[in-house]
DNA sequence: TTTCAATCGAGAAATATTTATCGATAAGAA
DNA sequence: TTCTTATCGATAAATATTTCTCGATTGAAA
C-alpha cells in the first residue's frame, strides 16, 4: 500500500547497483542515451541475465531491441538506494582515516553528507577538517537528535567503537557505518554495516595463495 | 599433489574468517585457551553450524564437548589465509586515503607490509609519509619486479586508476586491492579485489530507508 | 509490408550457501 | 562405572542466488 513499493532485493544485488551506477554515469557523461543489457554485462564482466534482474529489483522496464533509457535507469537506482537526496551523517574519530573519509567528495553522490566529527582528543577538538568542525563526543547525543542525524561513521580504534556506537544509538542515530574491526552490540532496529577490509585483503590473500601455488 | 591441500572455499566463508580472527585474537589475550562454536556464534551472532563450516575450512578440528583450542585455531586460519608471513606491497596513489592507508598498522597482522608508494604529483614525490618512501610512478615496474613485489593497492582518482593498473601488470604485480570506484580490465590471471565502499553504503542506504519507511 | 536480429521479461534449471538433523565422542556428574 | 550433556562432524534439507531457455516485442533492413 506504500507509495514507493519497497521490494526486498538480494544483497548481492544491491552491492552491484552502485557498479550499473558509476558505469551509467559515466555513459551518461559520454552522451549516450540507451543502453542495454548486453553491453554493461560485456564492460562489467557480469552475466547479462544477471544485470537485468539486478536492475529490474529497481522497478525500471527496458524495450525490447534498445534496452534502457540512461538517464530514468539513473534515476531509477537513485531512488531505490535513496541516494536521490542528501542524508546528513555525523563521524565518530577524526584519525589517519577518519581525516580521509572527512574529506571525500565522492559520498555525496552517494547521498551521505558528513557534516561534523567528534573526537575524544583535545588536540583535535575545536578545529575543523576539511571544512568540518571537530566537536567533543558527549555532544553528539543533543545534536544529533536535534539534527535528526540518522546516519552516523565510526572511525576509532576497535576497543572504542562500542562505545562510540552507544552514543549514537543514545542520539537517536538508526544506521552505523563502522570502519573498526569489530562487531557491536546494537538493538534490533538499528541499522549496521561493517566495512570491512580485513574481508577483501582475505579474500585477495587466499585467491594470490592459490594463482602462485 | 600440493603439499598445502588448496579446498576450495566459499568466498563468504573468507570473508567472514577474519571476523572470527580478530574474535579469536582477543579471546587469547583475554587467556582464553578453548572455545566452542556455540560461543562464538553467540557473540559475533551467526548461526553454530556455520561457524563449524566456516572453520572447518582451514583444517582444524574441535572436540566434542569442549571446541576448538584457541591458538591452533588462529594458526590455522593464518595458514589458510597466508597471513602468517609478511607479503610486501606498492601503493600507488598517496592521497588522503593513501596517506591512511599507509599509515595503518593494522594490515600487518593481515600479512600485508606496504613497503613504498607512488604518485604523479612532483610536491609528493621525494617525500616520505608515515615513514615509506614516495616514488615517481615510472619507477614502479623495475622496482616492482627487483623486490618480487606481488601485490598493489590502487588509491589514485577514478580515471587513473587503469593507469595504474597497467603499470602494475607491467611490474609483475599479481594481485590488485583497488579502491577506486571503477572494474579494471586486466589479464585472466590477474586477482583483483574492488574495495567497494559504495557496495556497503547501498546496502547501509537501502535498510535505513527500509527501517524509517 | 515482411523478415530479421537484438533484446527484454518470466520462469525453469542449476549452483551455492545456509540451516537443520542426527549419531558419535568426550568431559564431568551421579 | 554409568549417565548426562555439550559439542563436533557429516549429511540432508531448505533457501538464496546465478545461469539458462524461450516466447514476445521492437526497430531496422529487405
Ligand atoms: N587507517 C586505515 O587505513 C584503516 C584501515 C582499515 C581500518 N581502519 C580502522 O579504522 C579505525 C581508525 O583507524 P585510524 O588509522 O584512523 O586510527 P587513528 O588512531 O588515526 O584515529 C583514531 C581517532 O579516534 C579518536 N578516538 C579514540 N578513541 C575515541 C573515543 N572513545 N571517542 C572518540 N574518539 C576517539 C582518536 O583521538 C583518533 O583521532 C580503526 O578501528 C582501524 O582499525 C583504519
Ligand atoms: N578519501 C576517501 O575516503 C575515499 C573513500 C572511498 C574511495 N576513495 C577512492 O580512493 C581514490 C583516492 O581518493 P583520495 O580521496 O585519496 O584522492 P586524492 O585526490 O586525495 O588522492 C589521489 C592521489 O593520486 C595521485 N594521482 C593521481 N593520478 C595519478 C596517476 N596517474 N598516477 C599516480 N598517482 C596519481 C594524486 O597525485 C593524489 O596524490 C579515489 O578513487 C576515490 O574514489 C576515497
């Protein structure tokens, strides 16, 4: 009965959407208008069935012959992401890589807008990186409930991230990105994804082990 | 015929192996000498069998009534995943996110040792940063092959990263850990993997707008 | 107008992955 | 010692995901 119908896509499905993304934007760029199956398939190295039953999860419908209009597929893969406006997100440990994730103007397309960071170290408190204002961490709760921050970043070290993670759940914050290299301890209804790159260095690790065995 | 038997396992298997390394890691130095399935499961919330599956793939084998010992265990995923001895690596790209990169300790326990990284830009060049050497890109093919350097981490902008790419190639590198948004087109017997944060921020976007519908 | 080739969409088949079941084993209690 | 319980390992069942097949549609060429 919902306007927007939210169908329950695989999530392998949704880790390849934002890959038809970048290629379609850069065709976009390029000028082209359609686009089919066929060829993002061949220029991504996936399986042509695959790429339109990712895509259809969306909700567009391609011709026959011609495939899909760019610009609505665009639209179309925006809006099931919700990357079509600007969610504001708060950053939890302005370090080595909460410095990188700060100054990274490629989130926006992805809909994130970071727009403060909180710390614990005075050093770093007061001064602003990347244009954004570093703030103690016992502020967060306030201004991210007066803020309606939903979305929030952590970069500690692992043996902080739990506790970050609490403040944000206390200021209202539903989804956590959590860069540090542990699993929290959430309530049900929050939202968490861990980045994880000791995951891909693993896989990297053992398909290297197997190619020079 | 290996000594090493390669079993082919599931990547999510990999991926999840690290998590369960890092839980191990912990559980040693918390003195913990055993530990079981059931538990494991329990704190890093994933089904038991699957914990077995997953672990079972390393080699290792538990006992009834009591589990895994802990050490053994976290040799064995070591072993399995290659990390038990240092592997050297180039970065090209010192940017923001390069300069974390190379400043984080934490790959080394991943076997992964960046030992110097490379850049385009003539300022950076010369410099060191976080004590590892910045090289002017064409150097990088001599030096890759003289050091037998077989993996390469891709930190440069979207539209270099082919570039960079090719260089590697060039240079003997094996493996790729590519953090630019873009799928390169290598030889076949190339490992690439594409850390793909917006991969992660789709799937963080799409619970969040299913959580607040 | 008719024919042809490219492509879509839907459903079926094949694979991969996760979850459940069950007998065997070991440690500790009775 | 015997019983009980937690756990493992193997296999089977269930579920999820990818790949294949085929009829329908469309635009362009004959
Ligand atoms: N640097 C990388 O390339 C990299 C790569 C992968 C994962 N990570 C993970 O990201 C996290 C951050 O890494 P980093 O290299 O940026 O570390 P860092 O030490 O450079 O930065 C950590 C920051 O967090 C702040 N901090 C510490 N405890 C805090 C607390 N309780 N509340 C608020 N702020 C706190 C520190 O003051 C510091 O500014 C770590 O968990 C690390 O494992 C980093
Ligand atoms: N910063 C982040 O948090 C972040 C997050 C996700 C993805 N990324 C991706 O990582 C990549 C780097 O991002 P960044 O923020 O560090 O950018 P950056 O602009 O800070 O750094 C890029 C570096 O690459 C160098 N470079 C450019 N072209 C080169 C070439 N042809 N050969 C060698 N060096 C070259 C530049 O001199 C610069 O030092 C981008 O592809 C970006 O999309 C960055």
């Amino acid at each position: 009965m919902s306007v927007v119908p939210i169908k329950k896509a695989p999530e392998p499905t949704i880790r390849r959407l934002p890959d038809y993304y970048h290629y379609l934007k850069w065709m976009q760029s390029n000028g082209r208008e359609v686009v089919s199956c066929t060829h993002i398939a061949r220029d991504l190295d996936l399986d042509p069935t695959q790429v339109r039953k990712d895509l259809a999860v969306t909700g567009i419908r391609g011709k026959p012959k011609v495939g899909y209009l760019v610009t609505p597929l665009i639209e179309s893969i925006e809006n099931f992401l919700g990357w079509n406006n600007l969610t504001d997100a708060f950053l939890v440990g302005a370090g080595s890589l909460g410095t990188a994730l700060l100054g990274y103007q490629g989130f926006k397309q992805y809909g994130l807008n970071i727009v403060a960071a909180f710390d614990k170290d005075k050093r770093k408190i007061g001064k602003k990186i990347h244009g954004k204002e570093v703030l103690p961490l016992d502020k967060l709760p306030g201004l991210a409930e007066r803020m309606h921050i939903l979305i929030g970043v952590i970069s500690v070290p692992a043996e902080s991230a739990q506790a970050a993670a609490d403040v944000m759940v206390e200021g209202g914050i539903r989804a956590i990105w959590n860069f540090a290299p542990v699993s929290l301890d959430l309530p049900e209804d929050m939202v968490v994804q861990n980045e994880n790159l000791a995951s891909s260095l693993a896989v990297l690790s053992r398909q290297l082990a197997e190619a020079v065995k």
